[in-house]
C-alpha cells in the first residue's frame, strides 16, 4: 500500500500492536530486511503484477508462507476471482473497514498460532517417534544378547553333561583297574603263601 490509505491502515495497525512497514518497491525491501512479515497487503493493479510478486515470495523460503492479502480498487478490477488464482490468500476491496481489517487479521493470528501449535505437535512426535525407535532397537539389541546367552548357556550345560559323563567313564575305569590289581595281589599273596608252605 502507499499514499494516505497506506498511512491509515497503518495507524490501525499499529494501534493494535502490530508491527507496520510501508513500501513501494516491496521486493527490494524485503529481500534487504531479514524480517518476515505474517501479511502483506499488496495494492493490485494487474493480477500479472500480483502473481509475479506471490511466485518471487514463494521461491524464498524465509518468505514462502507470507499470507497476501490484495487490496482493490474500488472499481474492482481485476476480479477476485483472477486475484486468487493470481495466488492471494485473501481478497479486500477499498476503501478498507476498521473493523473488518481487525477481524481478517485476528483469524490470520488465530491460524498462525494453530500452525505454530501443529508443528511443535509434529516436533514432539517426532521427537517421540524417534525415541520410540531407540528404545525399539535398545530391546530389539537385549533380545539378541539374552538369546545368544541363553545359547551360550545351553552349549556350556552340553560341554558340562560331556565332561561329567567322561568323568563317570574315568571313575569306572579307575574302580575296574583297582579291582584287577587287588585280585592280582590276591593272587600273588596266595602263591606266595602256597610256595612258602611247600618250602617248609
């Protein structure tokens, strides 16, 4: 907007706490400032001009989601209709009422404040997503460990099973070679004792 109506509409503005910048060469002013304005009241006079001036908002991410608002002529030309396709969000004809200003941009806050409540919901949830899954993958891990102890620990009741069963197997020799050698020294005792009876 510029000239007196740029002047009143930003005396409303600012009187409602609003922060109100006034320019005619909008994209060499915005591309200079880091700020992003929320709307911007763009006075139409071709559609051409208005769809020229949203395409080089929406390729500058800083600026993609600034809201148009086209202000017409009183004559109402060109259309609402080409102004929308043009790629305004909303469409106001001069002369602009007090009132009906503060209600646009009441809704506008009210929606910008849902969108900032949605992301940060989708913030969260993803951050929750995320942790979700490493706590996922942190089971998923003691799973894999608890498994592979659990087939550690069948393998080692196996090589203890083995080992007792060889122990049982040397015990039963042992017993077998201590009863040989006992009926051997029976034996010898006997001979001997049988010799010394013939000697005497």
């Amino acid at each position: 907007l510029d000239g007196p109506i740029a002047d009143v509409v930003g005396g409303w503005l600012r009187a409602s706490g609003h922060g109100v910048e006034a320019c005619l060469a909008g994209e060499e002013r915005l591309s200079a400032n880091r700020w992003c304005p929320d709307v911007i009241f763009f006075k139409l006079e071709t559609a051409g001009a208005l769809a020229q001036f949203v395409g080089w908002l929406r390729a500058r991410f800083r600026l993609a989601e600034t809201r148009v608002i086209a202000v017409l002529p009183e004559d109402g030309a060109p259309s609402a209709i080409d102004c929308l396709r043009a790629g305004a969000a909303e469409v106001v004809v001069s002369p602009l009422a007090r009132s009906d200003l503060k209600a646009r941009l009441e809704i506008i806050g009210a929606e910008n404040g849902l969108r900032a409540q949605l992301e940060r919901a989708q913030t969260e949830a993803a951050a929750a997503r995320a942790k979700l899954e490493s706590t996922q993958k942190a089971v998923a891990e003691a799973t894999a460990n608890v498994e592979e102890s659990e087939r550690e620990r069948a393998w080692l009741a196996k090589d203890l099973e083995r080992a007792r069963a060889e122990l049982n197997e040397k015990a039963a020799r042992a017993a077998d070679l201590d009863r040989n050698l006992n009926e051997i020294t029976a034996r010898l005792e006997k001979t001997l004792g049988d010799l010394s009876a013939e000697t005497t």
